[in-house]
C-alpha cells in the first residue's frame, strides 16, 4: 500500500522542492514524486 503525502511550500522555497523532486528519482527511494505546481501566478 503507497502513502499519499501532501507538501505545501512558499515560492521562495522552490530550491527545497527541487532538491526533493531530485531525490526521488534515485530508484531505492521509497516514494513517488507528483509535480502538481502551480506554473503560473
């Protein structure tokens, strides 16, 4: 069974997601990363 996790962040806080959104593409991690950003204002 997968867990769903919810991460809310500030637009200052982007580097932070990015260096998570980049974690998850090492195979033994044990999540999935969904995008869903807002793209635009």
């Amino acid at each position: 069974m997968s867990k769903v996790l919810f991460i809310a962040f500030a637009i200052e806080d982007v580097r932070q997601r990015d260096l998570l959104k980049g974690q998850s593409l090492h195979p033994r991690v044990p999540y999935e990363f969904i995008d869903m950003s807002v793209k635009e204002p």
